[in-house]
C-alpha cells in the first residue's frame, strides 16, 4: 500500500501512505503474517554536510541503495537520524532502516544536573519528529556503545534509566514503532527489559566462540528477537579473500543460532569520526570508489540461504501430537504443524479417547491418526513413539502450534552435537485475553532448565525432540504419569544414562496458557500430585522437605522475584575485561522460605498461638506471634507484587485502571500458586509426615555388626543392594555425599530418621570382613520445639501457671515421643534392608538398584594382591595358624551384632 504522492529534497519521492510495520513476535520479527528477516549493513558516518547530516550527497546514497538492494540487502542501519529523503529513497528501493537518535554523545549530560539533562534529553527528541511515522522505519535505536568506563562511572542503574527515559520518550512521539538499544560485550550486564529488540555489536573471529557468545546473549534476549547489528573483518588487515570468508561464516554462524536479522559492517570503507577521516580500517563490503569487494558478493549468498543452507544432512522427524479434548486447539496445532518449512517429517495425532470433536477435525488433515481409549498422558507418547519412523521424534502439545523453522532448529542442534535431546522456549501467543496474559506471567508455567547456555538439565514436553534409539533404550516415557512430570522423569532417566539434553533459543513454539483462574488452579494442584510422584521414583532428588533444587538455572517470566537478590558485576581490574557480565547470587535458604508452600502453613501455626496468651499472660506473647504471622503473610504478598510489577502487559488495552487490573490479578495468582501446589503435593502424598513402608520398630539405639564373608564383593555393591531393597519397599533413601561420616540415610518423616555406616577390610584369600552401624537420628526440627518447650514449662512452673506448664511439657513430651518413634522405625527398616540386602552367603549379584546416581562415601580398599602361596601383599589380615580361610561359597563365622550407646 504506497501511493507516491510528491518529490522532497533531491528529487526522491514520498510514501505517504504507510505500509504495515514490522512487528517484534517471540524470537523473530514479522511484517504481517510474514517472518522477516534481517539482512542488513551499516551505513555511515560521513562527513557532515552544510546542514550536519552526516550522509553523502543524494545521488551517492540512492546509488548505494539500490546496490544494496540487488545484492539481497533488505535493511540499512545508521548511527544518526538520517534526513527526510533518505528514507524516501529506502522506501523506494524496499529497504527498512534502523537510525539512530546518537544518544551515546549526550550521556555526559548526565553529570550536569537534571535540567541540563531533560533538556538534552528534549533536544534529542524533538529531532525524531522529521522520521516519525516513515513507512521505511524498522525502529529507532536510542544510542549506540556507551562505553564502559562511562557506565562504570555513572552507575548501570543511572545508565539504565536514562535509556528508558529516552524509549519511552521515542514511543510517546510515534507509537508503534520498534525500539531498541545497541549493546556490546562490554556493557553486556546493563538490564534493560523495555526494549522491543535485543541488539549486540559483536567482533569474534572464530566460530566457535561466536556461536557460544550467541547462545549466551539468546538467554539474556529471553522472549525477544536478537540482532547482530554490528559483525564484520577488517580487510586491511586480513585481506579481501580473509573477509569474504569471515563474513560468511559469521552471518552463517548468526542466523543458524538463531538471531533475527544482522547487519554486516560496513557498507563502505568510507568513514568518517571524530572530525577526521579514518584510513586505517577497511570494513567495507565496497571501497571508497563503491567497487564491489569478494565480501559483497559472500554476503549475498549467505543472505540468499537464511535461515540455512539449502544442502545440509536433515534427519527425518516425526512430530507426536498427543490430544485429549483438544477441540478448542487441535486445528491451529495440526495447521502450524503441516505448514513447517522442513523438507522430511511425518505428523502423528495421537487421540488418547477424547469425548470431543478432535478426532473428527483431525480427519480433516493428511496426518496419521491414531485413537486409543483414555490411558495417560505417556501412553499416548509412547504410542506416538511406536508409529513413529523418524531418526528423531519431536512432540508437540495439542494446545500449542511451533514457529515455521521449529524443526530446523531442533535438526541442527542434533546434526553438530551427540545431544539425546533438544527443546526450545514456549511462548503465550497474543490476544489470549487478560486471564490467559496472567497466567503468562506467573509462576508454575513449562519453563526449561539450562546448566549453561545450551545444555538443559530439563526441556518441557510441549517443545522437546528426542533420539528415537535413544528414547527407546529407555522405554519410552513412564505409564504412571498421566498428566504431567513424564517430561521431567525422561529427561532424568535419559541424563542418569550419561546422556546430554541441548537446548535451542530459536526453536520456538507458541503454547496458550490456562485462560481461567480455575484452570489455573487445576493445573497447579496437578503437577503438585505429579511432584509426589516424581519424589518417589527419584527421592534423591529431593530434600527432607520433599523439594526439589534444581541443579540449572529456571527461565521463565512468571517466577516470583526474591524481595533481596545480591549479584556483582565482572568489570576486570581497573575495568579492563573486554566482556564484562552480571553475576547473581544465590538467595539462599531463608531468602527462599517465603516462596515454599510450607510458609503459608508456618503463618496459619503462628496465628493459631495467639489465643493461648488468655491461658498465661506471658504467652501474650502469641499476639506479636500473629502479627509476626501477619508479616510473614505479607511478605510473600510483597514478592508476588513485586512480581508483578516488572512483568510487561503488551496486550493490554491503553489506560492506567486496564495495566492496573492486570497487576493485581497476576499478584493474586502468585499468592495462589504455591496454596494449589500443596494440596496436589499432600493429596499425593508428598508430606513432611510421609511414613515408611515397612513396619518393625527397634529401639533407638545405635546398633553394629560384623561377619565374615568368603565372597569378594565390593563395598558399593553391598551398599547398593541395601538401598535397591529399600527402595522396592517404597521407602525414600538419601546417599551421603563427599563430606559425610555415613554412607545412606533413610527419609521419611520430620522427627527421626537413620542412617547406616559401612566398612569392607579385605583379607586373604578372596574373604572379607564387613562391619556396618544403623544409628538412629532425630533431626534438628524436632529438637527445637522440644527444648523451647521444656523451658517454657519450666518457666511457667516456676510462676505458678500451672496449667500452661503441663500444656507446654505435653507439647515437648510428645514431640520427643514421636522423635523417638520415628527415629525408631526408620532404624527397623535399615536393619531389616541390612540384613537382606548384604547377603554374605550369595552376595548381591542379580540386585539391580532402581537408582543408580550419586556419590559415594569411599571408605573401603580394592581387593588385596596376593602372592604364589594365597597370602595377601598389600596390608590384608593374613589367615591364622590353624585356621582354614572360608571357601568362595561359605559362611564361616555368623553375623554377630552389639548395641551401644553412640550418639
């Protein structure tokens, strides 16, 4: 839609009627229905002219346009604003251009008091007004490298804010456009959520380190489109021939990590700062005489393959669809699913016995139907995996439809890495409506968990890709988990393997969250039952508390913030470091309490003690209690605000009530979050009272034992058949780790637990001597309460309110009682596993643990050399005089146990 209208400065025609801008969508950028990428250059500085722009005269500049152009250019970027006709004649020529509003000359005004900076700031802005609203604008970016040392100076917070000042000021003058900031390595740790577009200089020459600089700076982006707008070599130095390569295989490296658009620097070796005119760089697609150098023509083939190369090995994949009443969602799924651009994939639709319409709607597609009765969420990926005849087996949820090169990305992390899996980010779509928008940004969504830029400790299942051999090697996703936590439990099994998940930023799908409060509630309470599940298949995983920590870091846009988060940045000695980067700590156990499930309760138990201060007026002390209750109440309530207000709204409707109502609904559903999460959790058994399997208790006391064994077996063998029969029983086993005096505890409930200790001396002839100690440990949380109220009763006594002391030595009493009991019957259980699992007459062989992950406790020595006549060469207990050592298969002293006293 262009009507050309009239002629400016040099003859160039207008576009007055402007044409559909580009759009920021997820990690890419659109012009209407249409992925747009960016193949851009850099153009300038010149030497001002009269009126100080600093742009060639008109003539020089359309022949360059239209040079770019022919030569598969579609954007220019320029570091000033650029005069009216200029970007007549880049509309002319179907190029977008990204100016500059060169606010990086005027960060020193930030030293010169307030005034002087808003009017600075003013100035800069009024300017904008001879390019607001041109059909050719790609965007503005407000500035451009404020160096390092600047920033360092003023502070990143003051740098920070001056930038969204200046966003907010280009939004003001023409709403709608795109607006950005350029970055570098530099300044890499300056925080700045408001900008549309995520945009680096970067100059690495070698490919290595570009691509893993990419997939760094593609976490720092999140859900926002990366550009390169700087990249390039210097053929002065390297030689055209070295530069055509290079640039190349950058803008190769670029867009095959994922980014958006880049823009090759320069356009030509004409430049021009600082007053003077530079000749000792060379960075030119062109020479000063606008010749071509080979580096146009390398750009233009790379430019030509976006995303990538045509004649790469692609495996061939098959998308697994699963769908259960999907009839809302089924046929934008299975529409994106068959419009990929990927030349070999098969769609598989697995109905997993929907009562709805989606079978129906999914006859209507060319994808290979498949309907089962109603059986779980796993069954129906493990049939998908079983009609699936593609190297990889890519799944995609019934509520979600993937980017258009979802599957290039996917093959490519696998074709140049020994990944077993892949996933990508999942995104909202917009124009889900405000309750969808807020789930979107709150917490217990599918997020990814990286342990470094591309390798994921877990992917979520409605955006992961496996090895079919490898998936099979695992059989496949496990039955018990019908509904959620199956992605979450292959991705362990797969890595317990020794294998490797990756993940890629740009392999994108777009998944619609819950759009009721009460949808959103199920969901939760749902994958707290499935938390359950997992902590008793993977209880070594998890804390006494039943919580997971997470070994990665988790990026997701709805967690709630920590109220106090300490982080430093990297700036090198005397801020010299080339990459400068923010650092965050961690918060840290206290810091994390509030956003546990268990903080509610805390504050319902310290509630509950004020109406005992009617009983003894020291225990008004219960009022402060409650208001401590009260406070603790609050203080998660001013996490979730928190939250909320940093989150972004970009679909709700102008006016302060609409953003405001948004806010308050995304508080509430932090608040909600983790009261949904613990119902699931305690309906699926995952307490801090969650008891053992079996039965016998033993009284708490520490008990030892020792026997011979004529049977060499390793120590780690014994122990792991100890712990595959605790295990099987259904009880929650810990390992120790490299700092403990124990080899394995038993979890279970909060008051008692026991752990066991064993020893293996090797002696000769092939025998052993085993020793093994099961203590009985009661935990710290019960030794508070009973000593704080001991001295409470003793208090109370001593001031004659007698009743509260007999309430509160009560209290203690059974507090100590269940330690004991608990403490107790953990002990039975180890010595029963002990008994059975260390069988010294057969040994372990054939006990295959159920878990086989962790560190162990290495106290004992490798079997003993021995010598021509059976005698042991390395510090074994030599047989006695008289005595006959024990046979292979023989028993020869019976298992001999003591009990004692040890704490």
């Amino acid at each position: 839609m262009t009507a050309l209208v009239d002629h400016g400065k040099g003859g160039g025609t207008i576009l007055r009627a402007p044409r559909q801008r580009p759009a920021a969508r997820g990690k890419f950028l659109y012009v209407g229905d249409q992925k747009f990428y960016v193949r851009g250059v850099t153009y300038g500085t010149f030497r001002p002219d009269a009126s100080g722009d600093e742009y060639p005269p008109p003539e020089t500049a359309r022949r360059d346009l239209a040079l770019m152009a022919a030569n598969g250019i579609n954007a220019v970027r320029t570091y000033t604003l650029p005069p009216r006709w200029f970007l007549d004649a880049a509309a002319e020529h179907e190029l977008l251009v990204l100016p500059g509003l060169g606010a990086e000359r005027f960060v020193g005004h930030l030293n010169d008091g307030r005034r002087a900076q808003a009017r600075a700031e003013a100035e800069m802005l009024e300017r904008l007004r001879r390019c607001a609203g041109h059909p050719a604008l790609l965007g503005y970016s407000v500035a451009n490298e404020i160096p390092g040392s600047i920033v360092r100076w003023l502070g990143h917070r003051r740098v920070e804010r001056y930038l969204e000042r200046l966003c907010d000021g280009v939004r003001d003058l023409d709403p709608g456009v795109l607006v950005t900031y350029v970055n570098y390595p530099t300044t890499e740790y300056l925080e700045l959520p408001f900008l549309d577009l995520v945009c680096f200089n970067v100059f690495l020459e070698q490919q290595d380190r570009l691509a893993a600089y990419l997939a760094r700076l593609q976490n720092l982006a999140g859900d926002r489109p990366l550009l390169m707008t700087e990249l390039g070599l210097d053929s002065l130095r390297n030689g055209e021939e070295g530069q055509a390569q290079s640039v190349a295989w950058q803008l190769r490296t670029a867009f095959t990590g994922g980014c958006a658009g880049t823009f090759v620097y320069a356009w030509t070796d004409e430049w021009h700062r600082g007053g003077e005119d530079v000749h000792d760089w060379a960075f030119g697609l062109t020479d000063r005489d606008r010749l071509p150098k080979p580096a146009l023509a390398a750009a233009r083939e790379a430019y030509a393959q976006v995303p990538f190369p045509p004649d790469r090995k692609r495996p061939r994949i098959s998308v697994v669809v699963c769908a259960y009443n999907a009839e809302p969602t089924i046929r934008e799924c299975l529409e994106g699913a068959l419009q990929l651009d990927y030349p070999d994939y098969e769609v598989i639709l697995v109905d997993d016995g929907s009562t709805d319409a989606t079978a129906d709607i999914a006859r209507n597609y060319p994808v290979r139907l498949i309907s089962t009765e109603n059986r779980g969420l796993s069954n129906a990926r493990n049939t998908g995996l079983e009609a699936a005849d593609g190297e990889i087996v890519a799944y995609l949820d019934s509520d979600a439809y993937p980017d258009p090169h979802w599957l290039q990305y996917l093959a490519d992390m696998f074709r140049t890495s020994d990944v077993v899996g892949v996933g990508g980010p999942n995104l909202p779509p917009p124009g889900d409506g405000a309750i969808a928008e807020c789930v979107a940004r709150s917490p217990g969504g599918p997020a990814h968990v990286l342990l470094s830029d591309t390798v994921a400790e877990h992917i979520p299942g409605c955006n992961m890709a496996f090895r079919a051999a490898a998936l099979r090697e695992i059989g496949g996703f496990d039955p018990r988990f019908r509904a959620a936590g199956d992605d979450v439990d292959v991705c362990w099994r797969l890595q317990d393997r020794g294998g490797t998940l990756g993940f890629s930023a740009a392999a994108l799908v777009w998944h619609h969250r819950r759009n009721s409060v009460r949808m959103y509630w199920r969901q939760q309470r749902g994958y707290g039952r499935a938390e359950a599940l997992l902590e008793g298949k993977w209880p070594e995983k998890y804390n006494a508390g039943g919580h997971f920590r997470w070994a990665g870091r988790i990026y997701d846009r709805g967690l709630t913030r920590h109220l106090v988060r300490p982080s430093r940045i990297y700036h090198g000695t005397w801020g010299s470091a080339p990459f400068q980067r923010l650092y965050e700590q961690s918060p840290g156990t206290l810091l994390s309490l509030p956003l546990t499930p268990e903080w509610l309760l805390l504050s319902g138990a310290l509630l509950g003690l004020a109406p005992l201060g009617a009983l003894w007026s020291p225990l008004r002390i219960g009022l402060p209690l409650a208001g401590l209750a009260a406070l603790a109440f609050l203080l998660v309530v001013l996490q979730a605000s928190v939250s909320a207000a940093r989150a972004s709204f970009p679909d709700a409707p102008r006016g302060r009530l609409a953003l405001i109502g948004r806010r308050l609904l995304t508080v509430g559903m932090h608040v909600m979050q983790p009261v949904a999460r613990l119902e699931g959790r305690l309906s699926g058994g995952l307490t801090l009272w969650r008891g053992y399997r079996t039965r016998g208790f033993r009284a708490p006391v520490s008990r030892s034992g020792w026997a011979w064994s004529g049977r060499w077996i390793e120590a780690e063998e014994r122990l792991r058949a100890v712990e595959a029969r605790l295990v099987r029983s259904g009880n929650v086993v810990r390992r120790g780790g490299d700092f403990d005096r124990w080899d394995m505890e038993l979890r279970g409930r909060p008051l008692g637990s026991a752990r066991i200790l064993l020893c293996v001396e090797g002696l000769g002839g092939g025998a052993q001597l085993v020793r093994y100690r099961c203590s009985p440990v009661i935990r710290r949380m019960a030794l508070v309460p009973i000593l704080a109220s001991g001295v409470l009763a003793v208090v109370a006594g001593i001031g004659g309110a007698y009743l509260m002391a007999l309430i509160a030595a009560t209290v203690g009493a059974l507090v100590a009682a269940f330690s004991l009991v608990d403490s107790g019957a953990a002990l039975g259980v180890v010595l029963t596993a002990v008994s059975a699992g260390i069988d010294l007459r057969h040994g372990p062989s054939g006990c295959q643990p159920a878990i086989s992950q962790g560190r162990w406790l290495r106290m004992f020595r490798p079997a003993p050399r021995r010598d021509n006549a059976g005698a042991s060469t390395d510090g074994g207990l030599p047989a006695q005089s008289g005595d006959r050592p024990p046979n292979q298969d023989e028993l020869t002293v019976p298992v001999k146990t003591s009990e004692d006293s040890q704490q």
